[in-house]
C-alpha cells in the first residue's frame, strides 16, 4: 500500500512538471510587437514586355508595347518599321516586387506582372529581362521568367468561361538582385517601432528589455514615446549585435491595446476586445414598419353607354409596429454580454449595430465604435 501510494505521487509530480512545461507563455513576442528602425523592406517597380501569348495580347491602338517591342528588336541589331509590327502575342506589363533588408547581389525574388494595355490574358507568356528600380530611381534587380496567371479564360465571344484574373501573373523567383538593399546596419543603439503606438506597451517593452539587460543604476532600454523604443546594446553584446537583437525579439510582452468595437453595416460582421466595457443601461429595441402600397382597378361602363373606360387608383396604408424588447445590463458588462443577450431576444446583426451606436452616443460604451 506504501508502494502504491509513493508511485501515485510520483506520477502526479511528473504530471504537474509536465504541465508546467508544455504551459503556454504569457505575452506576445516583441517581434510581433515592433520593428527594428531601418530593417525593412523596399518596394520595387518596372516595366516589361510579355511575350508567347496564344492572340490575346495587346491590340493595335495599345501604342507603347509595339514601340517597346521595335526597341528590343533593334537593340538585338533587326531593323523592322513600325508598320510592320503586330502585337497580338505581346503584352505589356508593370512589374512589381518587393526587396528585402540587406538582401545581397544574387538573391532570387518573386514579382508580379500586371498587364497595362487591352491584353485579355498573360497565360502562357514569358517575361522578357526589364529592370527594377526603387524609389531613388536605381536598379536593384533584374527580372526575367515565365509568367504563372493561376487562372485561364475558355471560349470565344459570348460563349466564354473565366477563372480567377488572367490579366494579373507572378514569376516565381523570376527576379535576380543586382544591388544590396539599402538598410540601415544595427548600431551601438536600436530603436524599436511599435506596429501600434501605445504608451503602456512602449513602457512595458522598456521595462522588459531593462529586467533582463539593466547594469545596476543604470537603463538600457527607454521608451522615447508612444511608437519609439530605445535601446542601448550593452558591453557584453557589442561584438554580437546580431545575437543581441535575437534576443531581444524573443522577449515577451504583454501588449496593452484601445478598447475598441469595429462593425460593418454592410456585411453585418461585429469584431469586439475582451476589454470593452458597458455601463449601467437599459434598452429598450422595436421595429416600425410603414408599406404604403398603391392598386389600381379599372371601372369598365355598362355596354352601349356613353361611359368611358377609367383606371381608379386605390392606395392602401399599413403599419406593423413589433412590441418592444428590453434588457438591463448591470455593473460591468460586457460587449459580450450584450450581444448574447440581443441574440437570446431574437436580434439581427444589424439590429445590434445600431444598439452600439445607440449606446455610444448615450455615452454607456467604454470603446471606440469604428464602423467600416
């Protein structure tokens, strides 16, 4: 019996040990939170020719793709005039990408092609070699490939059948880097921004990076303001800058956030926080409907009297008032409550929009309602 009992305790310490492992971590990792200033990515944007399309290319009065296909043609020693170029099987395109930090010369990046002209379909095409440039104008990448549309177009005329959008393609790993990113290399100090400027989550993520970092009397970390932190990389790191910011990523916060209700009126589709609050109220919710419905009979005379045909409008009105439905909610409900109550009494999606808005205009609702 002493045996047993000794096991049983055994098993129930190895269960609440592996509990505790498996448990999950409080807070969100400040790699969701923020991003490090200067480490981000660059759009890139350029223009190109597709070519190999089965006739669905550009028409005759889209001008630029046929001047772009002479250029490429003579620039390979071809001398053809103007006249003589059909563009039917090309397509011009804007190509677009998007470059990450401190990639090298060589890196492969996906782009998309996005067709500018009438071409009705890029299935099938393959990306003539165009640059791309960023914002300051320079070129960072070369792109070249074929072109996948993830969609066709069948049929003719009338008697056609589409799927997805055709007009729009991606090259996969089409692109080809030819100039480093440029980012901004981590220095003696990192600065943080928030995704979602906050004072108490800025505060506590200055607190966190502190508790672990902080020499005695004195701070590593400071929250600057409400979207900027701050932080100091110590002695220790100061060869390791890049094992540092790993670290630093891996700390978890807890994020504080704006009570907030967002609904949308037009699809019917409510998104609340746990952290809504409702004050004291009742409510009291009733549809009124008012149909004004006009008829019109026709007043035929008697045979062979002098009476004319006539049309008699005959306008009927009527009122539908449902009875009213109440609820009290009391100290410290919820959104949540609210909702579940309304829809204990029968209460449409739309109906609880407006009881929110209702309710914020009371001046009941601790959130801000934002609706789409």
């Amino acid at each position: 019996m002493k045996l047993l009992t000794r096991l049983v305790a055994v098993w129930i310490a190895s269960s609440l040990a592996a509990s505790a492992l498996i448990a999950p971590v409080g807070g969100t990792r400040l790699k969701e939170l923020a991003a490090l200033e200067g480490v981000r990515d660059n759009q890139l944007i350029g223009y190109g020719l597709v070519v190999g399309l089965a006739g669905t290319g550009d028409r005759r009065q889209t001008v630029f793709s046929a001047q772009s296909l002479i250029n490429i043609i003579e620039r390979m020693g071809v001398s053809v005039p103007s006249s003589a170029v059909r563009v039917n099987n090309v397509a011009a395109v804007l190509v677009t990408g998007t470059l990450p930090p401190f990639a090298r010369a060589g890196t492969r990046l996906d782009v998309t092609a996005a067709a500018i002209g009438d071409a009705s379909n890029l299935q099938g095409g393959l990306l003539v070699m165009m640059s791309l440039r960023g914002a300051d104008g320079q070129v960072y990448a070369v792109a070249q490939g074929a072109v996948v549309t993830g969609g066709f177009v069948a049929g003719k005329a009338g008697n056609s059948q589409t799927v997805n959008h055709p007009t729009v393609g991606r090259v996969p790993g089409g692109a080809i880097v030819e100039r480093a990113a440029p980012s901004v290399m981590p220095g003696k100090e990192l600065r943080f921004q928030l995704q979602h400027a906050d004072f108490a989550t800025a505060a506590r993520i200055a607190e966190a990076v502190n508790k672990k970092y902080s020499n005695p009397g004195k701070a590593v970390a400071r929250a600057e303001n409400s979207a900027l932190v701050s932080v100091e990389v110590p002695v220790a790191y100061a060869s390791r800058t890049t094992e540092f910011i790993a670290e630093l990523e891996s700390l978890r916060v807890e994020a504080d956030r704006t009570a907030r209700v967002v609904v949308n009126e037009r699809t019917g589709t409510i998104v609340m926080g746990k952290e809504v609050r409702i004050r004291p109220v009742a409510v009291m919710h009733g549809n009124l409907t008012v149909e004004v419905q006009t008829s019109f009979a026709v007043s035929q005379p008697p045979p062979l009297s002098t009476g004319t045909t006539q049309v008699v409008p005959q306008v009927g009105v009527a009122v539908k008032e449902e009875k009213a439905r109440n609820l009290v909610l009391k100290e410290g409900a919820t959104v949540e409550d609210l909702v579940r109550a309304l829809s204990a009494i029968g209460a449409t999606a739309r109906d609880v929009i407006a009881i929110l808005q209702s309710l914020q205009v009371a001046g009941a609702l601790d959130a801000e309602l934002e609706v789409l």
